[in-house]
C-alpha cells in the first residue's frame, strides 16, 4: 500500500507561514521576532536539510525500514507474519493511531538523547542556535541529524507495522513539530494537559539553567511527565533563547560544524581515554577537570543557590 509523505505538502505551507509570521511581526508588536541575518542562516540549513532529506530517508525508508520488516516479519503461507508469532499489522484506523503513539514515544527518546549525548547534541545544537524562536528556526535542522534518527524507529517495522505507515507517523509528527515554534500562541487551557504545546516547547528552546534539557515531547507531554523532564512555562521568568555556547556565526557551515570542532578540541585537554571517550559521548558540558558543567550540575547548582537565599531571606525576616 502506498502513501505520500505528508511533508511533501508541508514544505510549501512551511513557507508561506514563515511568510505570514514575518509580515505579521513586522507590522505589529514584535518587530525583533525575525533577525533577517539570521533567518537567511535558517532558511539555509532548511534548504540544505530538504535537498538531503529525500536521498537518506528514502535510503532508511526503503532499505533500512524495509529491509527489517522483511527480516522480522516474512511470510508464512501468504501472511506476513512476525517472528514473535503473531499477524504483521494492517492499515486500520486503530493501527494507525498506535503507530503514531509508539512514534510520539520514540520521538521522545530520539530528541531527549540529543541532549544527553554530546556526539548527537553536536547535530542538534543547530536547530537550538538561533537567539530567535520563530517559525524560521524551526526549519533550521542539522544536516546529520537524520544519518542516525532512522536508527531509532527501527524497531516498529520489526515488531510490524508497515514501513510505509512509519514513514507517514514521522512526517505527520514534523508538522506539529514545525508549528511549535511561535510565540503568538498562548497557554490553551485543558489542552495543555495532554499536549505539548507552544509554550512548553517556549520552555525547551530555552538557555535559562532551570528550562534546559525539558519538554522533550512531541504531540504529547505524557512521556516528559512521566520521565521527569517536564517543565510549565513560568511567565514571571524573562525566557533568554540560544544555547550557552553559541556558534556566533551566521554562516550556515560553521552552525553546523562548530560543536563537532569544539568536540575535537576537548579530547586533546588529556591523555586519559576514559575522558576521551567522555568528552564525545557523555552529557554535553561534561568535563573532566570541572573547568565546564553539565546541565544537571548547573541545575543543582541554581538549587542549591535559591535554597541558601531562602533560608537567607527568611532568618534576615525572622531578625
């Protein structure tokens, strides 16, 4: 059975909502929102990431997708038929939206392992870059990214879903992700606790210590309640967008290579492999001299500092 890749479709809507939002915040209230340097960058890596996609998905939709739903699901007297014994999934409406939930939750874990993992954080680190958070960085993709992401939805082919509709649940889920980035969505009331929304995604994009490494989701916020990275937008908190260590650079080459260099240079501060080793694929920040700190080192770091001004604030009361 085929089907077309939803984002076939998306691409020009991409555009022409880029578009609208540009002229929009132009000529209202947040005339900032776009940085015209840095939206060529975007649109750039956009443009890049679009003319690579088609090769390497259809190489990981075609051979990788296929090649595993074949191995794991072959067939028996005319029946696909998975090795675990039971009937390889067909194309009804329930099926579909179990695919699209096992799709959500790989998302999860394929976008959270980004952050954790330096070698991936270097692919990801391009679309967090951009000090803006408009729909323009949400085009602005790692060209590598999507060498590996494949790797992580291997499993749903092997247990039997059709490659075909793995595909589909992949492009459906970049378009939700696309529209996430814009401010000119509020805070959707019921909505919010099912969703990932907006905001939380506001949150994600973040360089304040305490939003960093949050709001991993996809259309759902369930897997980051669940795991605990979820975080509410707080507004009394003025949100800084970018990363701790950016690229300053507009050239789309250096954006997408400068955490790769950076990676190179941090094996060279010692001889140890162990730190090596670390340096490529432990957590971002990690370092084995403490002279750079983790996320989660910065985010005791600021707790243990709000609770010394607590109990600051309440003895100077109390006197």
């Amino acid at each position: 059975m085929d089907f077309t890749n939803p984002l076939v479709y998306g691409v020009p809507c991409f555009l022409g909502l880029i578009l609208l939002e540009l002229t929009y915040s132009k000529t209202h209230d947040k005339k900032d929102l776009y940085e015209w340097k840095d939206l060529t960058a975007s649109l750039a890596m956009g443009v890049g990431s679009a003319l690579l996609a088609p090769l390497i998905k259809t190489i990981s939709a075609i051979v990788i997708f296929n090649f595993v739903y074949e191995v794991f699901n072959p067939e028996i007297d005319g029946v696909r038929t998975n090795i675990m014994g039971w009937t390889s999934f067909g194309y009804a409406w329930y099926v579909w939206l179990i695919c699209q939930l096992l799709d959500d939750f790989t998302y999860y874990w394929f976008h959270r392992q980004n952050h954790m993992v330096r070698a991936l954080w270097a692919a990801h680190i391009v679309h967090h870059s951009s000090d803006n958070f408009n729909l323009g960085t949400a085009v602005r993709n790692g060209w590598f990214t999507i060498l590996y992401k494949p790797l992580f939805y291997m499993w749903l082919p092997a247990i039997g879903f059709p490659p075909e509709m793995v595909v589909v649940c992949l492009g459906i889920e970049a378009l939700w992700q696309f529209q996430l980035h814009s401010v000119y969505i509020p805070k959707m009331g019921f909505l919010e606790k099912i969703f990932n929304t907006h905001t939380m995604h506001q949150v994600h994009h973040a360089k304040n210590v305490e939003y960093m490494d949050k709001n991993h989701g996809g259309f759902l916020n369930i897997f980051d309640k669940i795991f605990g990275t979820w975080k509410e937008l707080d507004e009394n908190i003025e949100i800084q967008y970018g990363v701790t260590h950016a690229p300053n650079s507009y050239n789309p080459w250096v954006i997408l290579t400068h955490e790769y260099k950076d990676i190179w240079n941090d094996t060279k501060k010692s001889k140890n492999w162990y730190h090596k080793f670390m340096y490529i694929f432990g957590p971002p920040g990690w370092s084995h001299d403490g002279s750079t700190l983790t996320v989660k080192q910065m985010q005791r770091q600021l707790k243990l500092k709000k609770t010394k001004e607590a109990k600051g604030t309440k003895i100077a009361t109390v006197s």
